[in-house]
C-alpha cells in the first residue's frame, strides 16, 4: 500500500523540493504551510509518516509535536530545523519526535532517512507471520509487553509510546539482565550515527521509566549503570 507522507514546512522552495523527491520514490504527499494547518492535516490525514519543521508560523514544530502525541497518534516524526542547537534536539525528543534532520540536507539523505523510519515502525506495527505457535510477549511482575501489537500493559492499563520509546524498551527487553552502554543503544535502536549525541538516549530512557516504573526515581526494571548505561533487570521472585 502506498505510504502517506505530510510535509510541514512554510520555506516554499524547500517543500516544494521535497514533495517531488517523495513522489518520484512512489510516496503520496500532502503538504502544509504553517503550524496550524500542519496539524489539521494530521489529524485529519491520519499519514504515515510527517516531516516536520521547527520554524513555522502560527504554531510551531514544537508545539504541533506536542499536540499531536496528546491526541494520542503514534504517527513517525522526522523534525526538520536550520537550527544545529543540542537543546533543540533533545526538547524536540522529549515533545515526542522520533528522528532529527539539521538543513542543509540532500534529497538522497532525506528519502533514506525516511524509508528508515517508515521500515522501523512497520516493523513495530504490523504482525509478524513467523511460524510461531504463540504470539510473543513479555512479563515481568505487572508489566506485559506485546511486540506484535504494539501494546504495552501495567497493571492491566494500556500505555502510549511512540515508535521509537517502544522500539528502544522492546531492545532493553531483548537483552534483558545485560548492560547496554549509550552507544550500543543509539547503534542498535536509531540505526546510524546521530552525531554522538547520547542526550538522546537518556531522554527516552527517561520517558520510559515515567511509564513503566512505579517509581521514577527508584526504578525496578531501567536501572543506571554508572559509567556505563543503562540495564533492563528482570525483577527477582520470591
């Protein structure tokens, strides 16, 4: 099916550009202007995947990424800034964007990075039909974890996560009881160099822990490493 692409951005020549590098590579491109219309179109679209730009009129990156993940849309979102601020970047993950792109950029680097993303989160979302006789799940204690679904419970309550938040958890789960440093997470989870910045992992470790620990600040599963990273530990039973 062909993919859905929204294209924020109010610099005409540059969404110019890349609505038609999008469509020579077979996507569907809806494009917006400004803020507000951005999130409209989002909303109303459902797209599979928004590229989005921090400066914008009306309503800002920032702002339209906050609000969309408040109507709870695990929709992809690549962030798009002439700004290379590392506040920026990591503010932009908290706010729940799930990939980062500093102007100047070629098309080739934005096709790539989008096939990229669009190739994770299927792979999150969409059932896999491996000859499995049973779905695969994780429990630990009162956490149940459903890759094939994209479903996470505590305590039998359903959590939101974006793609990357559970692409990051579905990997600490994977390699459960072993310490991960930043750059093996930034590795295996973002899939290529992101400037060595492992701000960006804490950040989702971060927001990890906010969802699955009962306590934050005490957490029983995302335990810190110190000097090295982080572990997923496999609560112990009495």
């Amino acid at each position: 099916m062909t993919k859905t692409i929204l294209v924020v951005e109010d610099e005409f020549s540059i969404a110019t550009l890349l609505k038609y590098n999008l469509e020579q590579a077979g996507y569907v491109v809806e494009t917006a202007a400004d803020g507000q219309e951005g999130l409209d179109k989002a909303i109303d679209l459902q797209p599979d995947l928004i590229l989005l730009d921090l400066m914008l009129p009306r309503l800002d990156g920032m702002e339209v990424c906050k609000q969309i993940r408040q109507q709870r849309m695990n929709t992809p979102i690549i962030m798009l800034t002439a700004k290379d601020d590392e506040f920026d970047k990591v503010l932009g993950l908290e706010l729940g964007a799930d990939d980062y792109m500093t102007k100047p950029f070629s098309p080739r680097e934005v096709l790539a990075r989008v096939k990229a993303v669009l190739r994770r989160f299927t792979q999150n979302v969409v059932l896999d039909n491996k000859d499995e006789p049973q779905e695969k799940m994780y429990e630990f204690g009162q956490l149940r974890v459903f890759p094939e679904r994209f479903e996470v419970f505590l305590q039998d309550e359903a959590l939101e996560f974006t793609p990357k938040e559970f692409e990051l958890l579905i990997y600490l789960l994977e390699n459960k009881n072993r310490v991960l440093t930043r750059d093996q997470l930034l590795s295996a989870v973002w899939k290529y160099d992101f400037a060595g910045d492992t701000r960006i992992v804490d950040v989702h470790i971060s927001h990890l822990r906010d969802k699955i620990e009962e306590n934050s600040r005490k957490p029983m599963f995302i335990k810190t490493i110190r000097g090295l990273g982080y572990k997923f530990e496999e609560p112990k039973t009495t």
